[in-house]
C-alpha cells in the first residue's frame, strides 16, 4: 500500500524534517525509526523498515506453497524462487515510490525519505502541492507506473514459455502490479486515489481543507468496507478460489489480513485529517505575536538585580550583551527557576545564560510553516527574535510557541 505524503504525513507527516547529512554515497546504515538504509536515488533515501523482512518471509512461504501446485519439481528450490519473487514485488513497490519522488522534484517539493515497509511503500513529501492540479498528478504517476511495470511484465510473459519458472514469476509480478495499482485507485485517504478525490474536490470548490474532508472520510468508509467485505470475498469465493479450499484457518488470516488494512486506512485517514488542519492553522504562529518582551543585562548583572529591571519595564525574558549593546546569550528561563530568591542577589545572570548560536536569531517576520522550520533547524529553548534592522525585539520561547500549537490545533477547521 502506498501512503506518499506530505509534510509530515507520518506526520505525519510531518513531523520530522530533512535527513541526516552523508557524503552521498549510499550506505547501509540505520536510522532512528527509518530502518536499513538501502541507498539515495535522486538524492533521496531509501529505507527497508524492520517489518519488511517479516512480509518477505509471509510472501515467500506463502508463493512458495503456490509453486508447489504450479511447478512441484521444483521441490525446496521452490522458496529460493518464491523469495526472488518478493524481492521483485518490492523493487516494484520502490519503482512506484519512485514514480511519486521524481514528480514531487520536478515540482520542487522536497522529499525526506522512501521507506519500504509491511504493507507497501511510503514517500515522505515535506511540503503541499501548491495547485490542485500539482497534487492530482503526484498522486496519480505512482498507480501509472505499477500499470506499466504490469504491463511490462505481461509483454514479458508473452516471450517465456508459460508453465516455466520465469513464466511463473512474470505472471505474479503482472497480477501483483495490477493489485498495487487497482488498490492505490481506491478514492480514499490516505491512498493515491483518494489524494486524486481530494484534488478534485479542491480544485471545484477552491478549498484544500474541503478536498481532504472529503477523501478522508471516503478512506475511512474505505476502510470498514475492507474490515467487512474482503473476509466476506474470501469466503464465498468471489475472488476465485475455490470455497471447498478454505478452511478455519484461511477465514482467520483473512480477517485479520483486513483488521491491519482497515486500520492502517483508517488511522492514516484521520492523519490526514490532522495535518490538514495544521496547515489551516500554521498562519497564526507567528514570530512577533509570540515573542516575549526583554530587557538587556550585561553579564556580571544579579539576577535579583536584572529580574528587578524586567520587573520594572514589564517584560518576561533576559538578553545579555557585551559592552556595545549587541546581544550574546539568553538567560533561561528554567535556569531562572532554579535559583532560589535568597540566592538571586548572588547569582551573575552569565551563569544561567546559553549563548546565542548560528540559527538561533528569528526574524520577527517569521509565522508559519517556516517558523516552525527556522526552529527545527536549530533546536533550543529560547530563541532571540530581531527585527529586519538588526534590532533586538525580544525573546522567543519553546513552550510559548507549544502552547499557541496545541490552542490552534483544538480549534474547529473552517
């Protein structure tokens, strides 16, 4: 299954940005939450989660059971084909991630990984298509290119003798594209077809959110008519096998096979739902409107002394500066915390102070998604907020800015 997204879309979408630095080269390495790193077409890593060995496992027993009926002489070799057969399937899956990375690039949208995973593939775009139009393409070039490798595959199947093992495995790596590709067409987040639904709804009433109100809740209908009907498919034998095959133990793993579909849909659905009322709501985090107000103090000033000045011109943070005025470091303000009153007149605000490093100067301009990136890059707990002059405008905290989060995100989308 396919869950390209943006943003942070595992949030997620998002949740998480850029990617550690390399020289480049691929390298299997692991990263935290990503998996074995496999190598970085286009620029881009791709990660093989934990899980995906699991499916790998689940699909070589279970083609190789297949084979068995198909090709018996074959005998142990069987699962050594079975395996390539997975592998393939994968490389497929990686080909249909790839599909959406490219289109993302051309489109200057910035993807921060490819990871394989137990039920397909996820391409982590960082950012929203600007145009209905844009989205309706990123999302449709992933299904295109499962169709042609099907395709690809069938011309394949033509040019083998069927019954052989290349014939075999052209025609499960045909059927299986075919599968990739039908049910990332489904109309319903977070799959490719619904991110189509969503851009069309967006571009005939001219709202993103509308658009993803819309195919979430396609997704989620999606889902409970997985949950119900694939064991139901199953078990009467409209999917074609034969109902004098199926046993108590094909019923369970089929019902269970649609418990873990219905929830991944379901659950990335409301992601969907989440992160899209993020956006809607980033505009209001804004860097001025945030910031606290502070006085300056050079730094053998007491703390008692200095908290007595901010007291005195109503402001709730501490800049320290050298003899010309120009800002060095940033009193804590659990620093501050800590010091108990009667210790305060002995205490230099220096000792409480962090320096102010590269990155941790803010434009009081800043509001938004790129806030939140200017703060990601250089993570700290306060930030000095200047103006465009140079001027010190004030003092950004974390937790300010965590609170005006969590306010914007509980109010209801419009």
């Amino acid at each position: 299954m396919d869950e390209s997204g943006d943003g942070g879309r595992q949030s997620g979408g998002g949740a998480n940005r850029g990617s550690a630095p390399g020289d480049g080269k691929p390298r299997r390495t692991r990263e935290r939450g990503g998996g074995l790193l496999m190598g970085r077409p286009f620029g881009v890593p791709v990660y093989v989660a934990p899980s995906w060995f699991l499916v790998a496992a689940l699909i070589t027993w279970v083609f190789g059971g297949q084979l068995d009926r198909v090709l018996p002489e074959l005998g142990a070799a069987r699962y050594l084909v079975s395996l390539f057969f997975a592998v393939a399937f994968y490389a497929s899956v990686l080909v249909h991630e790839l599909a959406h990375t490219v289109a993302a690039l051309r489109f200057k949208l910035p993807v921060r990984r490819i990871q394989l995973q137990f039920f397909g593939g996820v391409s982590e775009i960082e950012k929203e298509s600007e145009t209905p139009g844009r989205e309706f393409v990123l999302a449709f070039v992933g299904p295109l290119l499962s169709l042609v490798l099907a395709a690809v595959f069938y011309a394949g199947m033509l040019a083998v003798e069927p019954g052989t093992v290349p014939g075999v495995l052209l025609a499960g790596l045909m059927i299986s594209n075919l599968i990739v590709a039908a049910f990332n067409l489904l109309p319903g987040l977070p799959l490719d077809g619904g991110r189509m639904l969503r851009a069309i709804v967006w571009k005939i009433t001219g709202k993103p959110m509308a658009g993803t109100v819309a195919a979430a809740w396609v997704g989620r209908a999606l889902a409970v008519a997985v949950l119900l009907g694939l064991p139901l498919l199953t078990h009467t034998g409209l999917l074609g096998n034969p109902t004098e095959e199926i046993g108590g133990m094909d019923t369970v793993t089929d019902a269970l096979l649609a418990a873990i579909l219905a929830a991944i849909i379901w659950t990335g659905a409301g992601n969907s739902l989440r992160m899209a009322r993020l956006r809607e709501h980033l505009p209001g985090l804004q860097a001025r409107t945030l910031t606290r107000r502070a006085v300056p103090v050079e730094s053998h000033t007491p703390l008692s002394e200095a908290l007595r000045r901010a007291n005195e011109a109503g402001a709730r943070a501490l800049v320290v500066v050298d003899g010309h005025g120009d800002p060095t470091a940033l009193v804590r303000e659990t620093a501050i915390a800590g010091v108990p009153e009667h210790r305060r007149p002995w205490v230099a605000v220096s000792g409480l102070a962090q320096d102010i490093k590269e990155g941790m100067r803010v434009s009081a301009e800043l509001a938004g998604e790129a806030l939140l990136d200017t703060l990601r890059a250089t993570p700290a707990t306060e930030y000095l907020v200047v103006e465009e002059t140079g001027e010190i405008y004030g003092v950004l905290s974390t937790a300010d800015v965590e609170k005006a989060f969590v306010r914007a995100m509980a109010r209801p989308a419009t």
